[in-house]
C-alpha cells in the first residue's frame, strides 16, 4: 500500500517518495474514510492529492484491466479518469458516494478505450453461452470473497477475466469495490433487478472455474499486473488539473 506523502500547498507538483514503485491493489481507506477524503480534496487540503490519488488509481488500474483486457489499456484509462475526477470534482455533490462517482467516470472511459483499443478481443462469449441461473439471490457474502484476501487472488482476477464482459462488470463492482446494487445499476446503466440476475449467474460461472482450479489445477496462477508509477510528467498533470478546478 503507497503511504501518503504531505506536502505544503504549492503551485508545483510533489515530488513522490516512491519513485520507481508500483501500487498493488488494495482496499486501503473504508467508504467513511474515502467520504472524509473527498471533502479534504474539495477543499484542497494539501495532503487530499497523494492520499487520494494513491488510494483510488491501483482501484481504478485493476478494475480497468479487468475489463479493458491489458494492461497498456488500463494505465490509460486510469491516468485519464483521475484527470476527469479533477477536471469535473465540483460536480461531486455527495462526497459520500465518491467511490461509485469515480467508477462511473472509469467506466465510461473505459469503454472509450475499448472502442479504439488494438487490444480489444474479437468475440467474448455472450450471455447466452452461460447457462441461466435457477435462482437469483443478492444478500450475503458471494460465494469465494474470501479468497480475494488470499494467495488466490491473482487466480480470482484470471476467472473474473474470463467471465462475459456484462457478467464481469457487476461482479467487479459488487463483490470487489463492494458498491451497492442500486450503485452498481447506476453505474452500468441496469435495473437492480438486472445487476442481481447478472450478479449471481457471474458467482456462478466463477464457482465453477474455481473449483476446477482447487481440484484440477486447470487454471494457471499468474500474478496479476499492477500499475507503474506516476511518471513526473503524469503527476504533474494531475496535479494542475487538481488546482485549476476551483
């Protein structure tokens, strides 16, 4: 987890003290924290730019390499929602809901990145290649959230990858930012009703491949990516944008 860095108010970016680092995903500051955190950066308290910065682009990294598909992408799109973030921050009524505002953002440039992405895949399998769940249920803990605290996290990714891009959206933002449904519907542009039919039969078509992969070994652990480190030009960007938006 990258340690924020306090800095004075200046008119020139910080410099970071992880230089050459990575950031790994990470769950870092809870909802309450992440509403405290988007008031400080509104009113430009000097430590809000690291802190946020640092807690929400490995977020936004993961989530967009996860449905962007690789990592060249999902540097893109995480550099270029964070300067949207700032760029429209007065427009963030409710800190509270800060972390559904962003993704909506990465969402959305998400997309756009896929449109013109080299990388994009040619066929992903459609809805109804997954057989259709019996039941829909949305309440309590989906089914392996356990194992995204685990050694098998890189696996988890790998199946998430693998789900139908529709699919894989919600579960994304459900069962790891851990958004609401009514959030996650407002996000994707869905009915609850929707995200919690896509929501289930997602977990289980993940159950599946899990339990191949505990059983059989049939899914090679690769460690995931993580985002590189802001480039100095690239903290410098945000960090303009973050002091134009008064």
């Amino acid at each position: 987890m990258l340690s924020p860095v306090f800095f004075p108010v200046r008119t020139t970016p910080p410099v970071a003290q992880t230089a050459g680092a990575t950031l790994r995903y990470n769950r870092g500051v809870d909802q309450p924290g992440e509403t405290e955190l988007a008031r400080a950066l509104v009113a430009r308290e000097p430590e809000a730019f690291e802190r946020f910065v640092g807690h929400f682009r490995s977020k936004v990294f993961h989530y967009s390499w996860l449905m962007c598909g690789q990592p060249e992408d999902a540097e893109e799109v995480a550099q270029e929602t964070l300067l949207k973030v700032f760029e429209n921050l007065g427009q963030l009524r409710q800190p509270e809901h800060v972390r559904s505002w962003v993704f909506r953002i990465a969402r959305n440039v998400c997309l756009m990145q896929r449109r013109k992405s080299v990388f994009a895949p040619a066929h992903e399998l459609s809805l109804d290649e997954l057989q259709p769940a019996e039941e829909v249920a949305d309440g309590g803990r989906p089914p392996d959230i356990d194992l995204l605290r685990t050694e098998l996290r890189n696996v988890v990714d790998r199946v998430i990858a693998d789900l139908p891009h529709a699919y894989r959206a919600v579960v994304l933002l459900r069962d790891i930012e851990e958004l609401s449904t009514e959030e996650t519907a407002d996000i994707l542009d869905l009915t609850t009703d929707v995200v919690k039919t896509r929501l289930h039969r997602g977990r289980l078509a993940m159950r599946k491949t899990l339990d191949c992969y505990l059983h059989n070994h049939c899914l090679e652990d690769q460690p995931s990516p993580n985002p590189a480190a802001l480039s100095p030009e690239e903290r410098a960007e945000l960090y303009s944008m973050w002091q134009a938006e008064r």
